[in-house]
C-alpha cells in the first residue's frame, strides 16, 4: 500500500506541538515534504522523529532538533539567515517559508549540488546554495538576522559571530565531537551575550580554524543505521 506521507506529516506536526509553540513555524513543517530530502530506501521512516543518513556519512537531523533550532531564531518574515551545514536542504526549505532569505553553505559539494537542486524543483525560490570555502559561513554576504549551524564546533565561533547583524540571534551545537549543548548567542551593541537551550547531538563541523580537523571526519557520530 502507498505511504499517505501527507497523514504522516500531520502526525509529526501534532507531536512537535508538545514542545513547540510558534504556529508559523508548525505550519512551515506542515508543508515541507521530508519524504523528498531523504534516500529513496529511507522514504518510508521520513516522518519518523529521528535523524536518518544522507550519504558521504551525514544526517538530515532529528524534526524536533530542526524545530527547537529554528524556534529558537525567533524569525518574523523579513530576515536573511543563514544556514551552515545544508545537507539533505530540508531545514533551509523550512527556513525558506519562515524568512526573506536564505543563504545556505555545505562543505560537501555532492550534497550542496543535490540539495540545490531538490530545492529548486520542489521551488524553494529564496533559498540560495553554496560550497563552503575554506572560511566558516559566508561573509561575502554578511550581516544576517539569523544564524543556524547544523553541526558541532568545539566552541562558538567568532567568525561567524562576526557575520551577525546587530540584534541577530545564532543556534550552535557546542562542544564535544559527539554530544554537545545547543546555545544560542545573540549580537547586540553592549556586546554578545549566549544561552543555553539543552543538550544535542550533532555531526562535526568540519573547518580548519574553529571546527574539528577533517581527518577525523569519518569518525562523525552520525546515526548508525539500521
Ligand atoms: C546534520 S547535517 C545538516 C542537516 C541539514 N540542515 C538538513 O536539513 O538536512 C550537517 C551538515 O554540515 C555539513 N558541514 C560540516 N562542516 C561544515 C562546514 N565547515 N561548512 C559547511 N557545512 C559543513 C556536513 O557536511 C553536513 O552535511
């Protein structure tokens, strides 16, 4: 029998409504169809609550992470975010709906291809993506109102700090290669102050200066599957 992704979809947003709140952001995952940013031989678990792998040992991550993440910028409409860590493009179509702009970079020029191109036939418009340069993030378009990096650094990094407008929020996953603590840290003109939201676990990010080195990228804690 064919899966009804549509009633699955349904049963995903009334179980993120537990703990999230913002219906803009509900009704952007009522929307967007996971089914099309996973493997085909994964299309079957899209909508279960939990990271699946991509390929090249990533993850598209678990909804509820991608919801606490997106929350947490506290997106109106008008904004320019941007999203390191691409992936599958699921959470910048998410971020498409709920923002002016999206600019999204992927250190994996395979996945960034194949992302851009799921976004584009699927018409995720706003969103544009890039191969990431040896820097983190991509300052030539800087300042954003909103940051999300969708992988682990070591620390919070100045340099995307740095790519943060005034008043901009930015959610990372901070610390250990394995488990860390989501944090939020927003940008304002008496300095920069941080948060932390709950622990979470993330792939590495990869950078040469304020990530994990890439020799270690195979050792990634990405969810085994089956
Ligand atoms: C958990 S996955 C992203 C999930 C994605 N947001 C989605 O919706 O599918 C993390 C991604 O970050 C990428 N990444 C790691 N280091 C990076 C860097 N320095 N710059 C850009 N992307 C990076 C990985 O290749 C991986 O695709």
């Amino acid at each position: 029998m064919p899966i009804d992704y549509q009633a699955a979809r349904e049963d995903l947003v009334r179980s993120l409504r537990a703990e999230i709140r913002e219906e803009r952001l509900l009704a952007a995952f009522a929307q967007v169809p996971r089914e099309r940013f996973v493997p085909p031989e994964l299309q079957r678990y899209a909508y279960d609550d939990r990271p699946l792998p991509i390929g090249h040992g990533q993850t598209i991550s678990q909804p509820l992470m991608v919801a606490i993440m997106t929350q947490a910028l506290e997106l109106r409409g008008d904004e320019k975010v941007l999203e390191v860590g691409t992936g599958s493009g699921y959470q910048a179509a998410l971020l498409s709906l709920l923002a002016r702009e999206v600019v999204s970079v992927e250190r994996i020029a395979e996945l960034a291809e194949a992302a851009a191109r799921r976004l584009q036939e699927l018409g995720y418009a706003n969103v544009r993506v890039f191969v990431a340069g040896t820097g983190l993030g991509w300052p030539q378009e800087a300042p954003y109102d909103a940051i999300t990096v969708t992988a682990g650094a070591p620390d919070v990094p100045t340099s995307l700090v740095d790519q943060l407008a005034m008043g901009g929020r930015m959610v990372v996953p901070v610390g250990g290669r394995r488990l860390q603590q989501l944090v939020r840290v927003t940008r304002s003109e008496r300095g920069v102050t941080m948060e932390r939201l709950g622990e979470c676990r993330f792939v590495p990010l990869i950078a040469p200066e304020e990530g994990w080195p890439e020799w270690e990228a195979s050792d990634n804690g990405a969810a085994p599957w089956p």
